[in-house]
C-alpha cells in the first residue's frame, strides 16, 4: 500500500505553497486533485457506471466497499462537531451511511452484511482514515470533500445511469438520494466558501491537499482491486463470454 501514499505524493505541485499565496484553498485543492479526480472517471469500473453497463452485482460490491468508507468518515463526526475548524463541515445532510444501506438491502436483501468483504485497498483506505482523520480535522475534511462533493457531482451522472440500466424506481438509488434544502450546486459552492475562510497556516492548508490526493489515491486503488476481483465488470462483456 505504500504505492497508494508514493502516488500521492507525486500530484502535489513544487509551487503549491506559491498556490495557496495567490489563490483560495478552494482552488488550490480543486486544481490540485484534478487529474486524480480525471482518473478516477476514466478507470474501467467508473466508466462503466458512468455508461449504465456496469454489472449489477459488481455495483453492488462497490457499495459494500463505500460504506466502510462513509462509515469511518460518519463515526468520527460527533467529534469533528466539537473542533472549531471541523465543525461547520459537519453536514449530516450528506452523509450517505445510511442511505448505503438501504441499497445494499434492496441488491442482497436483507442478511447483506453476511455478504460484505472487504477489499486490502478498502481496509487500508478505513484506516488511513482512522489514523489521520481522528486526530487531524483538516484530515477529517479532506476525506469529507473528496466523499461527498463526489457524490453531488459526477454521482448524479451515475444516478441516472443507474435508474436506466437496472429498472430502479427509488430502492437501489438512495446513495444519489439528497434531501439538501438548496441545489446541489449552491450546497458545494457554500462549502468551498468554508474552506476558503479557515483559519489556518499554509503548512497546514498544505496537508489538507496533501491528505485529500492520498484519499483520491485510495479510491483509484479500491476500483482497480474491484475490477481484479471480478474480471468481467461490463454486462456487455459478461454477456460476450457467456455467448462465447
């Protein structure tokens, strides 16, 4: 797993405390992770759930993973709500543990736990968060922004590929289910606005950036070790080899 750390480490600019000198950390963090964030959308498994022919079973899996993620970013926000720099990023609007749940119930029923295991990367990603994250709110936050600003982006796209290619009405569609109050545009908006007012020193905006490439980097290797893991992901290709 030390290449998931190497990797990281690599995205991040010479000049990024140049960066943060002239532009909003919004910005910063926006740019920075943006060919992390393009390579995460143009792997095999993204792409073929971008394309509403990603095998349901392999989708289903995906949320197995997802939760033990959301999970360990969820159960740290009790705490995160009693740190002056975490706590307006706490939004419990979006968190999405619970709504994961509810799909996995509506793919593998009720017992769904008894169906749950977890990838190494999936482990690996739960426990960098526990170790950074719970004791780091820039840490929190960074895992926080690259989760669910995701979820609010590309995740609709997801959502209506999902709704077409497997017949969903609502079950099976909660993770892209927001009851937000406001657009999801003006929500994440809003919270780049708190990220470009935090208090902090430049080594530390530094080691948001720094943490959130390390959580791109995580769910790079989770998809990858998914694909691995079930070869055929495409119900095209699954269809091609049953024919064959």
């Amino acid at each position: 797993m030390d290449a998931i750390l190497a990797r990281a480490s690599t995205r991040l600019p010479h000049d990024i405390e140049h960066r943060l000198a002239v532009d909003p950390l919004s910005t910063v963090l926006r740019q920075t992770t943006w060919g992390a964030h393009e390579e995460v959308e143009s792997g095999p498994l993204e792409a073929a759930l971008a394309d509403g022919d990603l095998r349901v079973d392999v989708y289903a899996d995906l949320l197995a993973q997802s939760l033990a993620v959301y999970e360990s970013i969820e159960r740290l926000a009790p705490r995160m709500a009693e740190d002056p720099l975490a706590a307006p990023f706490v939004r419990p609007e979006v968190f999405r543990g619970g709504a994961v749940e509810r799909d996995l119930t509506h793919y593998w029923g009720p017992a769904w736990r008894d169906r749950v295991e977890l990838l190494p990367e999936t482990t690996f990603y739960v426990e960098r968060i526990g170790a950074t994250a719970a004791v780091d709110p820039l840490a929190w936050i960074a895992h926080s922004y690259t989760r669910y600003l995701a979820d609010l982006s590309g995740g609709l796209v997801i959502d209506k590929a999902i709704t077409a290619a497997y017949g969903l009405e609502q079950a099976g569609r909660w993770l892209y289910t927001f009851d937000l109050g406001v657009s999801p545009a003006t929500w994440k908006s809003a919270y780049r606005q708190l990220l470009n007012v935090l208090d902090v020193s430049t080594d530390r905006a530094v080691g948001l950036i720094e943490e959130a490439l390390v959580a791109y980097q995580c769910n790079i290797a989770l998809n990858d070790a998914l694909v691995l893991r079930h070869g055929a992901i495409r119900t095209s290709e699954e269809a091609a080899w049953a024919a064959g």
